[in-house]
C-alpha cells in the first residue's frame, strides 16, 4: 500500500476542492463589495411629472448629487430654482432610504406637462455611507484573495509535496 501517494492524491483533492470553492465565494463577495462602495451614473431616469408641491421619490438610491431634471421632452433642462432635491429621506410607504424631489411653486412654463428625466451621480441603496465602512469592505476582498493564495502555497510551503 502506497501511502505516500495516497496523501498526495488526498492533498491534491483537498487543496483544488477550497481552491475551486474559494474563488467562487471570492467573485461574489467582490462582486458585491464592488457594488457597495462605488457611486453609479443616472441618466435620464424617470421622476414623474413635476406637479407643484408634489414630492416625488427615486426608490432606487439613496442620494443624488450633481442633478440635472429635465422637462419631458428631455431638450429643457428645469432652473434649479424650480425644485428642492433632499437626499437620505426615509420613504413613506416602504421606509426604504430615498432620494426626493419637491417641486416649487414656481415650476410652470410647460415643465409640469408630462414625465420628466433626471440626471446626476447617485449612491444606490446597497452603498457604504461610511468611508471607514467601505475601505473595510475592500480589505476584506484583500485578505479573501491572500487566504486563496496561502491555501494554494500551504502544501508546497509544508514541503507535502515529494
């Protein structure tokens, strides 16, 4: 009986078994890590129409920043002066973090006719709000990615291998 081989065998198992494991854990952690710590691009994302003194909410983030709305032919862009934009508001219904827009009273001029698109850098709602929070995240994708590397190198470094 080969014993000698048999470990070797078992090792080798072993080893691609974590190995094949871990790098489908570590796509879906970074995947997600990714997700949470990066700002996304909106551009003409529905509002609705911009009915004097209607608060009208983007469901899918929790804040916005350099926002554009333009009218519904998406040719005008509305002054700001034309609308308050708060970002990290508590929603109604859901109680999900929202993003609202409250048009002014001044609005008019043919903007309150028809959907109207919105533009801007946004934090989705998956976003780490706290810088610490999100360099956290990435370490954790770093030291998933060395715990790869070490679990790779362990037999060879143990001298297993003969």
């Amino acid at each position: 009986m080969n014993t000698k081989g048999q470990m070797g065998v078992r090792l080798i198992i072993m080893v691609a078994i974590a190995l094949i494991a871990g790098v489908i854990f570590f796509q879906t952690i970074a995947q997600e890590v990714g997700s949470s710590t990066s700002t996304v691009a909106v551009a003409n994302e529905s509002l609705g129409t911009m009915t004097n003194g209607t608060t009208l909410y983007l469901t899918s983030y929790r804040s916005i920043s350099d926002v554009i709305i333009f009218n519904a032919t998406g040719d005008v862009a509305i002054p700001s002066t034309n609308y308050t934009v708060t970002n990290n508001v508590i929603h109604p219904t859901t109680g999900a973090l929202t993003v609202s827009v409250t048009p002014s009273v001044t609005v008019g001029f043919g903007y309150d006719v028809g959907t109207s698109t919105i533009d801007g850098t946004a934090q989705p709602l998956t976003y780490i709000a706290d810088s610490g929070g999100r360099a956290m995240a990435n370490l954790i994708v770093i030291f998933f990615a060395l715990a790869l590397v070490a679990a790779a190198l362990f037999p060879v470094l143990k001298q297993k291998w003969e």
